[in-house]
C-alpha cells in the first residue's frame, strides 16, 4: 500500500487505480460527532431514524489497504419493490462481505429487516445487483441477485412474506462475473424475460482459503488482459423456466458489460436495449420484433461514453420522447492532480470532456510510461477507437424519428466520478432531475454525489450542496480508519421512490463499505399524480409502459422501468410533478401488448391504480 510519506517524496503527480487513481489526501476535516447533526434542507438522510442500519462490506483482501485494480470497487447494489403487496414499497440492499438485507417499509416512514424470515439474506457468496421482477405474473415480485462467480441467485416470491430459491429449477445456473439483470418482455408474450449482463473473467482460479470468494487481479494490466465474459438474454418459458436465447437473438456483446436501460428508443411498439460497456463503446440493440436484435448504434448514437457504467432513459426536455443519459466513471481515473491540493483548489472541470483516453496528464507517469507512450499503451490494451468513443458523460437528446444528439455539455450534465444514474422529478416542478452517487472511497481523497436539478430549459444546475445531498451527514470520512488514515465515504448506486405515499420521490444509496443513505425529500409541497399500472395481457408488472400525460399544450411522459441506472432500480410506479399546474386534460397509457387507453381529466395530488382493460 502506498504510503503518504512516499508520496510526498516524490514531489509529483502519483497515479493508481484503473492504471491512474491517484492516492492523494484531502486535509482530515471534522467530522460531526457519531450520529451526525440533525438533518435538514431539501432533502434530508435520515437513515438512521428510519431503520435503514445496513453496511456494505467490502473484501480487506482486496480493498483498503491491500487495495487492488480490479471490480470488488464496484461495490453492490439496491433495489426497490412492494415485495409484500401492502402499499408500500421495500427496500433489498446487496453486500460483498455478509448478508444482504430486505427491509420491510412499516408504512409510517420506518423500516424493519426482515431478510432471515424472508430467507434472502444470502452471505454466502459475493453479491452484486438484484431485480424484482413478477416472472409468473401472481402479483408478488420475485428476486434475481448477480454475483461475482458465486452463481446468481432466483428467488421466487411465495406471497407469505417469504421467497424460495428456485434457480435451478428455473434453468438459471450460468455462473460468472455478473452485473446487471433488468426484466422485461422483449417478445411481448406477457411473460418477463430477463437480460444478464457480465464483464469478464477478472478473478484467479483458486478460492481464497478459509472464504468464498476468489481473488482478483491486482493491476490495470491484468484487468485488460482478463478473457472476457458476454450478455446473456434469457427467455420466460411461461411455466417457470427459462431458455437462454442469446445466440438466437443475437446480442452477446463485446464483453465489460455493465448497466441495462431498457426502452423504445423509435416507438415501433418493440422494447429496446442500451448496454453500457466499461472499456469500450456501449450498444444500443434494436427489437427487431421476431426474436431478434440489431446493434444500430452507430447509426441512432454515433459515439458513446468510454467508460461508461450506469445509463437511464427518462424525458429530458418534456418534449413527450425518452432521452438518454449515460454516465463515464471510468475516464475520470486518467485526470492529474497535484500532491497537496485539495478538490476545491483543483478547480475540476464538470463542463467538458477530455480528448484522449488518458486525459490531461502531462505531469503524470504510470510504470514508467508517460504522455504518448501511455495513452497508446492504453489505446492498446482496451482496444480503444477514437471513432466509437467520447471520454466522459453522454446526454443523447431524442429528436425523433429514431435519431439523437449529443448535448451533454450544453445541458450541464458532465460530472466526475459518477457510478449511477437516478431520475425523478424530485421538487416537483413537471421536469425530471437527475442523481449521480459518485467517488471512489478510500485510498482516494473525498468527491461528493451529485444533484443536477432541471431547470426547464434543456439545461440543470447542480444543486447537491443546497438541497441538502452534501456534505454527508456524517463527515465526508468513515469514523474507523484504514492503516491509520482516513477513509473518504462513496456512493455506487442509488434507487428512487415515493415510500412514504405523499407525493415526493425520496432517494436511498448502497455505499461502499458504508451505510447507507436515505435521503427523504422535503421539498415545499407542489401539485402531483402518480400512476401504479398492472398489464393483464402485457406482463403484470407493465415493465416498458408508456404513460402521457397532457396539459393544456405540456406533454410529460414516463415509462414503468425495468432495473436499471447501475445496480440499482426504482420504483416502478410512474410519478409526475406538477408544479402549481392545476389539472391534467387526460392521460394516454400504451402498453407493452400494444394497446392503448385514455384517461381524461384524472384527479391530481392522488395515486391511480390502472388496470390493463381486457
């Protein structure tokens, strides 16, 4: 492990981490007292008061202070659902190093784990992500957790609180380095498939004595160099198994798959897929609507992020089409910094993109390479096309027909260090914003989330300091220290949903090898109307629905998601703000069977329960 002594002797710029993190330490600022100050603004963590006492565990063996390059940084994810069917929505958090947790919301703002009577805790391997997905349609969402060559995991939903591993029965015993799993209908027979992404075989062939878990690669080398592992879609057989289909569908990929968002990007009626790539260009695959896919990224998105991890489809600019935004943490590891310098006096560009893969290194050098030496070495190893890639975040604005542009800088959405991608319009003024759980944790110095607020006019302003996001409420480092220096806190994912049933999207995080946040909002109170929808003869979860809503000349649209945003996913229930507007003329509901259904003048500041007419 390096040591700060040994950095300050070198008197220059000293990179790690992803070939280029740089071990540098901010100034140790105090911290509240254990407990932290009572929250207010905005938006408000109030995990602590409401239960929420979950840590994600990371490996010793393979972070702090044996840190190594590979992806146990990655951390793990959250997901949402009403698991139990009484109104109100759950929350399952997945660890590394102990079990996961499944919290029951008490409905009076409190949550209370229930993971061993539910018999999901797991702990016996290294977890990843999960998705809820009601796979047999008897309205309980069951539960598909990833992990890291430990096999993953479905657990079907027995309706009595309690769930039941069925994964081989279910055919799906693939073991590997799994990611993501998103479910949804990609042949519209009313049944939830489910997509599976993996990145590649990064751990050594031995376990670790004494554990479960394999250790990783130690260096960017040997992450570049690993055999690389592919997409898997898996087809809903109706009866409780599933077929994989991928050969046949045709959307293996390129390996270093990581976030899923599932969406109709050219509104033929077929649900598409955009999959992130970590090293390399993402893919947006085209439904084809016979069982098949057609890479159609050059075409619809020309150049994706590089290092691209977490990406959401959610209406930008209220324009009545999807937009996408796809968030590149991977980048932002080539940026120099200089030893003694804090963030606020490296004055680090959110506005622009870099260049080149390495970025601006001109002080920097990285076994024994430096400049154009290592920027092809790098080139090199991940087998970088300039012509396929940009370096840092992408916002592909829908300007119909199929088409998109890129408009990132202009609306303000270029970040630094981002995992994740949440969206909600979280004051309630009719636009939705957008969440990025960011930074790196120890041994890197401190680097905040952000909240990019909406402003109405395709462009937001970040807003994380003001509402209440930053800092943390506990100090920007853990209270236990790791080899004797601080420990920066960071955020992977994060999930959004109104669990309170009050008209206002809160937000919850998984933290690596942290607590979680749970941040509710408190925003002034504004008009709203939300939408929970069950398909009869699309899937009963409704996954990929499509809800317009129409004011007077406005046009607000949401669709029911399936998982997405980077290990992480939201509620499915559609939420619109209103702001001061007083009345919605009517809604249109096109659902995933293809059928659609009008809505006029719906009561607002209520929830609707729609069901799919027969």
């Amino acid at each position: 492990m390096l040591k700060s002594s040994w950095l300050l002797a070198l008197g220059t710029v000293v990179l790690a981490a992803l070939g280029a993190y740089f071990l540098i330490r901010q100034p140790d600022h105090s911290a509240p007292p254990r407990g932290g100050k009572q929250p207010t603004g905005n938006f408000r963590d109030m995990a602590a008061e409401c239960g929420l006492d979950f840590r994600m565990a990371f490996l010793p063996s393979e972070q702090g202070e044996n840190f190594k390059i590979n992806l146990y940084d990655h951390g793990c994810g959250v997901a949402v659902a009403d698991f139990d069917g009484d109104g109100y929505e759950d929350i399952y958090f997945v660890n590394q190093l102990g079990p996961n947790a499944l919290y029951r919301n008490r409905g009076d703002g409190t949550f209370v784990n229930v993971s061993e009577n539910a018999g999901v805790a797991v702990g016996d391997r290294i977890c990843v992500g999960a998705a809820f997905g009601d796979i047999d349609n008897d309205g309980y969402p069951d539960l598909f957790v990833t992990s890291i060559r430990g096999g993953n995991i479905l657990f079907r939903n027995l309706g009595n609180g309690k769930f039941k591993d069925v994964t081989k029965e279910a055919g799906l015993t693939w073991i590997g380095h799994s990611q993501t799993a998103a479910f949804f209908d990609y042949d519209k027979d009313g049944f939830l498939d489910l997509m599976l992404t993996n990145t590649a075989n990064w751990t050594f062939p031995d376990r670790e004595p004494a554990a479960f878990y394999y250790p990783g690669v130690k260096n960017l080398w040997g992450l570049a160099a690993s055999p690389k592992e592919y997409n898997v879609l898996y087809r809903n057989n109706g009866d409780g198994t599933f077929t994989n289909v991928t050969d046949k569908a045709g959307v293996k990929g390129q390996g270093w798959g990581g976030d899923v968002a599932i969406f109709d990007y050219d509104e033929d009626g077929n649900l598409d897929m955009l999959i992130t790539n970590m090293f390399g260009r993402s893919q947006l695959w085209r439904n084809n609507g016979n069982g098949t896919f057609s890479d159609v990224t050059r075409a619809v998105l020309g150049r994706t992020s590089f290092g691209a991890i977490g990406s959401k489809a959610f209406d930008f600019n209220n324009d009545g089409k999807l937009d996408l935004i796809i968030v590149d943490m991977h980048s932002d590891m080539w940026t120099g910094f200089v030893l003694g310098m804090t963030p606020p006096e490296l004055q680090l560009s959110e506005k622009k993109k870099f260049a080149k893969l390495s970025g601006p290194m001109e002080l920097a050098s990285f076994e024994g390479l430096a400049g154009e030496k290592l920027e092809q070495k790098l080139v090199d190893v991940f087998q970088v096309r300039y012509d396929e890639v940009l370096f840092g975040n992408t916002l592909f604005k829908n300007v119909g027909g199929g088409k998109f542009t890129e408009i990132s800088e202009q609306a303000g959405v270029e970040t630094f260090w981002p995992w994740g991608v949440a969206t909600g319009d979280f004051n309630n003024d009719g636009f939705e914003d957008v969440f990025l759980p960011s930074g790196m944790g120890y041994p890197f110095f401190y680097w905040g989330n952000r909240l990019l607020m909406n402003n109405g006019n395709e462009t937001c302003s970040e807003r994380s300091r003001q509402d209440g996001i930053e800092p943390p409420r506990h100090g920007i480092y853990l209270a236990e220290k790791i080899g004797g220096e601080s420990a920066s806190r960071s955020s992977r994912c994060a999930a959004t949903a109104d669990f309170r049933k009050i008209g206002r999207l809160d937000i919850v995080t998984n933290n690596f090898n942290d607590s979680p946040y749970f941040f509710q909002n408190h925003f002034p109170r504004k008009n709203f109307i939300t939408f929970q929808l069950q398909g009869t003869k699309s899937n009963r979860d409704a996954v990929g629905a499509l809800v317009t809503a129409h004011l007077g000349k406005e046009v607000l649209v949401r669709q029911v998601p399936a998982a997405g945003g980077y290990l992480s996913q939201s509620s499915k229930n559609l939420h619109f703000g209103l702001g001061n507007r007083e009345r919605v003329d009517r809604v249109e509901i096109r659902w995933p069977s293809g059928k659609h259904q009008e809505i006029l003048n719906p009561a607002i500041n209520q929830w609707h329960r729609v069901v799919e007419p027969r």
